[in-house]
C-alpha cells in the first residue's frame, strides 16, 4: 500500500482501480479541478518547467523525486500512510474501541463538515498566491511558490479523494462546492475568513507560509489522531508534505530580515525612511506584517469555548495536538482550562470545562510553536549587533472570533480606549503606506542565482542544487 501507482489516470495508492464507481466518480471530477487550476492556478505558468518534487511514496525515507515537470502535467494523486494494524482510538468515549474504518451514521454530518473546512482552505490559498509569481524575487523563490501551489492543490485531492469515497452524492456535491467558492469574493466566499484576505506581496506571503501554514499543521495533526482511520492518514502525509511550506515562511522572512539587518550595518542607522530609501523593509514595519498574520492566523482556531470542539473530541473526530504523548485520561470530563475575558476593563482568566476549551488548547500549543520561528528570526537580527527583537502579540490582541472579538487590545496585552486603538493602530498593523511601499519593491527578478534587493539569497538550493541553479525553464 506504500507504493504509489503511476500508471493510473489519477496516481494513488489506495487502489483505485478495484472500485470503478469511485474511479468513475474521480475522473469525472478531474477535468474540472484542471479547469480550476487553468482558472485559478498561478497566473501564467501554463509552459514553465518547473523543478518540482512529487510524491513517490509515502515512505518516510525518500518519497519524493525531483524533476522539471509542467505543472498542469503535475502528477495530483491520493496517497494515504499505510493501515496501522489493529489500529485503536485512543481519546474521547470510544477510547479503546477499534478504530473506524468507515463513518458511523451518528457522525457523518460533523465529519463531512470537519473534512468540507480542511479542504476549502487548500485551493483558497493557491487562489490567494495566484499572481505572486508575477513579482518573484527569484528563480529560488518562484519555484518554491509554485512547490506550495501543487502541493496545496494536492491536499484538495486528499480532502475530495474522502468525500467521494466514503460521502456518496453529498460528499461529491460538496467536492464540486470546493471549486466553486472562490477567495474573496463576496458572493461566494472561502469559509474561513483568513482564506478570503489579500496575500497581495511576498511578505505577506513568506508570513502567510510561516503563520498559516502552521496552522494548517496543527489543524492536521489534530485529525491525524482521529477515530476515522482513512482521515488519519491522509493527514499524516499531509503533514510531509506541509513541513516544506512552513520552511519557505520561516526562511523567506529570515532572508528578508537578513537583507535588512546588513544594509542597517551598512549604513549605520535604523532610521525607516533611510531603509526604505535604499530599498530594504524596515524592522517596524516586518513586525506589523507580523502582528497581522499572527492575529489573523490565530482567529482560525475557533472560539475559545466551544461545544463543536467538546462535541468532536468526545466522539473520537479530532484529537489534541500530540494526543499520544499526552499524561492524562484522554477524556477530559472534570477538567478545566484558562481562557481570556475582558471583564471591566482588564483581561481576566476564566475557568471553563476543558472539553470545552479545546479549541483555546490547539491555539495555545500553536502560539509556543510559532514562537520558536521568531525566536530564531532575532537570532540573525542578534548576530547583526542589533538590538531589537521581533515578538508575537499578545493572544488577544485584533481578535475576531470567541469572546475577546472586537477588544481593543495593544499588542502587549493592555485593555486601550477606542481612541487609544484609533491613535495606536498604525504603530501596530501595517498601513496602507507600508503596503504600498512593500508592493513598490515587488519587481520580478528571474535569472538564475540573482535575487531581489530586499532579499538576501538562501544558504543553500533546494535539493542539493547550487543557488544559481535553473529552477524554472520559461520556454
């Protein structure tokens, strides 16, 4: 089962063939994510050879190949980890049954929903990155943006390959509702509110990478612990495949940071409108991008309590992050967690039923990992001599979701007036001149081994190839 056919119409290594209903069902749906792709996959592309990795396996240990591949000819497939053998859920009521191998009646609903909302946010972001490569800093970059884009639009396959199979007609009406939602627009929008924002420059996206992308971790490792086998494991290849997208963030804004820190030495002075006139990105400003993502990003775990998130760990759905290392009963009934209120202005602690808080939990595991990125971030700012450090707000801060939506929160985690926020804002977020000033940066640089000015190059390409490698063939 680890062996991924590629002789098939749809590569997979759940052995298609044997059902023709599906395969029919799949091969059907196939054209219209190509169309999809043409419609809403990166703008331009259609002839580049791109030096891709695809998926051979899903052994840990060498599965991917790299190769210049078209990518409307990219090989999209279904890969799920092999079967645990006797496999048991190990959280929740049903702890120490055996695990599902396909959905219980009195859970179809939620599942359905749960696999719906991971699947939304796949094409979302290719359609968010749609015109980035349009502005890429480099041939290096370019082609990691263009890895992130088949790779998200392979998770769609994963999240569609489980609605048609174990979902029936709702599962592929719901499968043809992933192409049509489209991000951002107003009519038919993408179901997560993150997904509908702007990633309009390549700060917001190497941050996108960093922040969301991370989430997109957490999320899939807490439905890689799920009752229903077949979502187990697709989420654990996910998750390989979700490692390189993170990479891309985190080193993208430390090459960003790199560049800055050496034209603040350069010059001698931290003074923004210097940097900016020698057309670098000023410290204050990579920390409103920062600020904005990490806000944003940290909204997508839900409401702080929440009784879909009791309701989905007591039936066995979604599991804890790292729910197997966890020293507890790993049924939580009687337990009782933290979450954050403005009570007469002052954030106050609120003990509420920990089943309940589950989703505060995922978003606090997610806020220490998130911290270790920007942690080594000011590690180069650091070895440049610098003393400035880059931090993530406080967790209430530009808040929409739970009951700290809508606070007027600094970024240290004071309760402000309204006017204060009015006043403050713009030391905080980014403006629309910061905006405007990244988007004025944003040249396309595409010949082998030179990179923007605003960037410093990697340490090292991808795949053992040297920098100045030809990582996009433009025909």
């Amino acid at each position: 089962m680890s062996t991924i056919n590629y002789s098939d119409k749809i590569p997979n290594n759940v052995n298609l063939s044997e059902d023709r209903t599906l395969q029919r069902a799949l091969e059907q749906w196939q054209p219209n994510y190509l169309n999809w792709w043409q419609d809403m996959g990166p703008e331009g592309s259609v002839d580049y050879d791109v030096y891709l990795r695809t998926a051979i396996s899903v052994d840990p240990q060498g599965w991917a190949q790299f190769g210049h591949v078209k990518m409307p000819d990219y090989r999209w497939g279904i890969f799920l980890n092999p079967a645990e053998a006797e496999r048991k859920i190990h959280f929740g009521d049903h702890l120490g049954e055996a695990a599902w191998q396909d959905v219980p009646g009195e859970h179809r609903a939620n599942l359905r929903r749960i696999i719906v909302t991971q699947g939304d946010t796949e094409p979302a972001s290719v359609e968010q990155q749609r015109h980035l490569g349009l502005t890429c800093p480099s041939q290096y970059d370019l082609r990691n943006l263009f890895q992130v884009n088949v790779e998200e639009g392979r998770h769609l396959w994963a999240m569609v390959y489980l609605l048609h199979k174990y979902f029936g007609r709702d599962g592929r009406e719901e499968g043809e509702a992933l192409l049509e939602r489209r991000s951002g627009n107003q009519d038919n929008p993408r179901i997560l509110q993150a997904f509908n924002e702007k990633t309009p420059d390549w700060l917001s996206f190497f941050m996108f990478t960093y922040f969301t992308d991370r989430d997109g971790k957490f999320q899939l490792c807490a439905l890689a612990e799920s009752s229903f086998d077949p979502l187990a494991r697709t989420t654990k290849f996910m998750l390989t495949e979700e490692a390189h997208h993170m990479f891309v963030g985190e080193s993208g804004v430390g090459r960003v940071i790199q560049r800055t820190v050496d034209m603040m030495n350069q010059l001698k002075t931290d003074d923004p409108a210097k940097l900016r006139a020698a057309g670098v990105i000023d410290l204050p400003t990579i920390q409103r991008y920062l600020n904005f993502h990490f806000s944003v990003t940290i909204d997508l775990f839900g409401a702080d309590e929440s009784s879909n998130a009791a309701t989905f760990y007591s039936t066995g759905l979604k599991g804890r992050f790292e729910e197997g290392k966890r020293q507890d009963d790993h049924r939580l009934k009687g337990q009782t967690y933290q979450v954050l209120n403005v009570v007469d202005g002052k954030l106050v602690e609120k003990e509420v039923p920990m089943l309940n808080a589950l989703n505060e939990v995922l978003r606090d595991d997610y806020i220490k990992d998130s911290v270790g990125g920007v942690e080594r971030w000011n590690r180069i700012i650091d070895k440049a001599g610098i003393p400035v450090k880059l931090k993530v707000p406080h967790k209430a801060f530009h808040r929409s979701i739970g009951s700290l939506a809508g606070a007027k929160i600094s970024p240290d985690g004071q309760v402000v007036s309204q006017a204060e926020w009015d006043a403050k804002a713009k030391e905080w977020l980014p403006t629309p001149e910061d905006r405007a000033y990244v988007a004025s940066l944003m040249g396309r640089v595409v010949e082998p081994g030179k990179f923007a000015g605003w960037i410093a190059p990697p340490v090292m390409g991808i795949n053992r190839q040297p920098v100045d490698f030809e990582y996009v063939r433009f025909n």
